[in-house]
C-alpha cells in the first residue's frame, strides 16, 4: 500500500457530494477528510452532456488518485442520483438511516476502474400531509449523527438553504421532514419582480448587514396572520416608495422576512419536542443568520455545523460494506 503524501498510510474512501452546481470529492481515512478538491461541473455544469459527461467530470477531479490508488472504493450522494443524474437512486420512505440507504444505493461504472455507489434520496410520503422529497441532506444528517452519536436518540436537524429542510429525528433514523423553499423565493423575488427595482445592485449595497431591517421583517412574520404573506411580501416596495427603509435596506428586510416565516412554520410543527436538541447544518453565514433568528423569536439554543456530507458519505460507505478493517480497502459492495 502506497502512502499518501502527508506521510501516512493510504486513504480508505473517495467520497463524492455531487450536487445541481458543484462538485466536491474527499480523499478520508478512519473517517477524516485528508484532501478536498472542487470542481464547476455539478450535474447542470458537465463537460458534456450525458453519461460522457458525468465520466469527464469524474476524472477531471478524480483520475490521478484512482491512478495511485485504484481499489479505492467510491461513494457519491446528492443530485447525481436525481432523475437527472449519472443513474437514478430512487427515494427510499421515512423512516430512513444510513444503513437502508446504502441497502437501496445503486453503482454506476466510473470510467476509471471502481464503481461508483451512490445514495438514494428519501421521500416523505404519509396520508393527510403533504409528500416531501430530499437529496443530499440525508447524507448530510446521517454525517451529523455519526459526529454527534448522543443527538440520535431525538432532535430536530435544519439545513438552511435553496430550499431549507426541518428534519425530525428519532432513533437514529429520519422519521419525517419538511421543505422551505426560503433561498430560492429570496432569490427570485430580488432578482425578477416589481420588487428588484427599488434594492440596489450587490455591488452598490452597503457592505453591512441592516440588523433593523431584517428584525422588522422576523416581527413581521411573527405577528402575522392568515393570508399576510403575499402582502407583506409588496410591503418590500412600498416601504422604499414611503421611504420607511433605505432602499439598501430592503433586501434584508425581505430576508427576515422569509427566514422568518420559515421559523415560525417549522418551530410550530416541532413545538410537541421543543425541548430536544437543534442543530442547523450548512453555511457558517447562513447558519449564523438563522441562529440570531431563532433567538429573535424566542429560540436561544442551538447548535450550528459546517459541511457534514463527508461524514455522512463514510457512514454510508461503513453501511454499505465497502470500508475494511484489514490493511487495504475493498471496491465491491458487501453482498
């Protein structure tokens, strides 16, 4: 076995958390990251379209570790198992824990020798509830709970983002979830309404955040009632046009505003265990924004985490049967 250049015995797993626009891979040995590398090439940014283009991506970020070691075996999650990925993983039910999705991963040729395994999504599906899909957080839960083994028994887990998951967990398994489409809305609203045309540019915003602005619209959405989300959504507008907001002010204002009708929807749908731990998981600066949330309406205790997908991609490679404990690491799934 050859070693890695740090001096140390080789790595155990290449693990890939491949989403819509980027691509990240992980060289990990005893379930620690040892190398990271990045590439554009997420499933809508490939060199190509097709499975070429998938293989092309791989071995652009890939090659020259398969190259020095090529029994190295490869897990992947997130987008890349979508309909639209490398091969479809079908969404596995609630309740879900890393070892049913490695029970229902699917292995798609790499081009480069190994397979690749790549995690199923899961679904949320219950009578009188509305169905919910993720892909790619339940990577990053599963990473979560591996780190933090003492939160397994019930917590609830938010991962801020593009669309924002609420998770509830039970036993060590994901028993049901919600999405929030918070960051693609904010995105949307900024970008392509009537709104855009009073909120300045992002180069021509002041660099600081406006604390007022955003705290005026978490009030907003905690005051709010039945029906007010489409009008307080236009007061965007018209507390520029009324000059009640700086016009470089808005966007925070709208920020607060959908983060906080986020809060209060998921804090009332887990009020039955508001007493059990919450853990947000994504961006530092997200997270951050989230936690002074929180604490604005009345939540003061949470925990934030930074990227556990690698974590979780190790629980699934140990689950699926593709970690050995003898010196080398196997490249077939456990049968």
């Amino acid at each position: 076995m050859r070693a890695h250049p740090d001096g140390n015995t080789a790595p155990e797993l290449l693990a890939l958390d491949w989403g819509t626009s980027s691509l990240r891979a992980f060289l990990m040995r005893e379930g620690k990251v040892i190398e990271t590398r990045h590439s554009a090439h997420g499933i809508q940014h490939l060199p190509e379209p097709g499975k070429s283009g998938f293989e092309q991506a791989f071995a652009q970020i890939a090659k020259d570790w398969l190259q020095q070691w090529p029994q190295l075996p490869v897990v992947a999650s997130g987008m890349v198992g979508s309909a639209q990925g490398w091969r479809e993983a079908p969404y596995v039910r609630c309740p879900a824990d890393a070892q049913k999705l490695a029970s229902h991963s699917v292995a798609v040729p790499s081009g480069l020798g190994p397979e690749i395994l790549i995690a199923p999504g899961v679904l949320f599906d219950e009578m009188n509830q509305l169905p919910d899909v993720m892909r790619g957080e339940e990577i990053q839960i599963a990473g979560a709970l591996r780190q933090n083994p003492q939160w397994a028994a019930q917590c609830s887990i938010v991962l801020p983002g593009t669309h924002s998951k609420w998770a509830r967990i039970e036993n060590g398994q994901i028993v049901d979830f919600a999405t929030y489409m918070t960051g693609e809305l904010f995105a949307m609203l900024k970008k392509h309404s009537i709104l855009s045309r009073l909120m300045p540019e992002q180069a021509e915003r002041k660099s600081e955040w406006d604390t007022a602005a955003f705290e005026l619209g978490l009030a907003t959405a905690r005051n709010s009632g039945p029906g007010d989300f489409t009008h307080q959504i236009f007061a965007t507008r018209t507390l520029g046009l009324t000059d009640r907001l700086s016009r470089s002010a808005l966007a925070d204002y709208l920020s607060g505003l959908l983060i906080g009708h986020e809060l209060v929807s998921g804090l009332a749908q887990t009020a039955e265990i508001s007493n059990v731990p919450l853990i947000l998981i994504g961006d530092t600066a997200l997270c951050q924004r989230y936690a002074l949330s929180l604490n604005f309406l009345g939540k003061p205790d949470c925990t934030l985490l930074d990227n556990t997908a690698p974590a979780g991609l190790w629980d699934l490679a140990h689950a699926a049967g593709l970690l050995d404990t003898s010196d080398s690491p196997k490249n077939s799934r456990k049968q």
